[in-house]
C-alpha cells in the first residue's frame, strides 16, 4: 500500500509540474500555433503491444514455477500452473507473428501471403 502511495504522489507531482510549465509557456508564447504545437507535443504516445515480448517474458514465469515446483516444492499443483502459465505465453508469441505491429512487418506479411 505504501509502495502505492508513493507511485500515486510522484505521478501527482510529475503532472502538476507538467502543468504548470505548460502554464507558463503559454503565458510567454503570442501565437496560438506554437501552443497547439506544443501540446501536441507533451501528449503521450502509446506505444503499441508487442505480444512477442510479452509472450518471452510469460514464458519465462512459466518455466519458473514449473522448475520451481520440481526441484523445490515436490508437489504438482504449482508445476501444473507454470505449464498453464508457459501455454498462454506461447499462445502470446504466437498472436504476436499473427498480428504484427509494426507496418514494416505487416508489409513483409503481405508480401509473403502475396507469393503464395
């Protein structure tokens, strides 16, 4: 909860600051372009998900517990999990080739599809 708290008060801070700068430039800029040009600017671009990446690191946990529970715990319960677990990160990495996310990768997905 603490952790939480902090997060929750630096993120505060940070857009109170963000908007308070933004304040002042717009108290020193005359033309309204240069305004629009810079909010345009301070938006914050999402990047999009890699389900490749994501699917990697899912995988990893998966083979954790399961290694975690063969070598350490001794029961099937958590093994049986970290498979369930590794399953939905290969079916991550999976949707990741299927759905490319970069235009240069769906443009190389065209192309080969096209061959075909």
């Amino acid at each position: 909860v603490l952790i939480l708290l902090v997060i929750f008060i630096y993120d505060t801070k940070n857009k109170k600051n963000r908007y308070d700068t933004l304040i002042t430039i717009s108290k020193n800029v005359n033309n309204p372009d240069d305004i629009k040009e810079i909010l345009e600017s301070l938006v914050d671009r999402k990047s999009p998900t890699d389900y490749r990446r994501s699917g990697v690191i899912t995988i990893g946990v998966g083979v954790g517990l399961f290694l975690f529970d063969k070598f350490g715990l001794g029961t099937d319960v958590i093994s049986g999990v970290g498979l369930l677990i590794l399953a939905i990160g290969v079916g991550q990495i999976i949707a990741g080739y299927l759905y490319p996310i970069e235009s240069e990768e769906i443009n190389k997905a065209v192309e080969e599809f096209e061959k075909k």
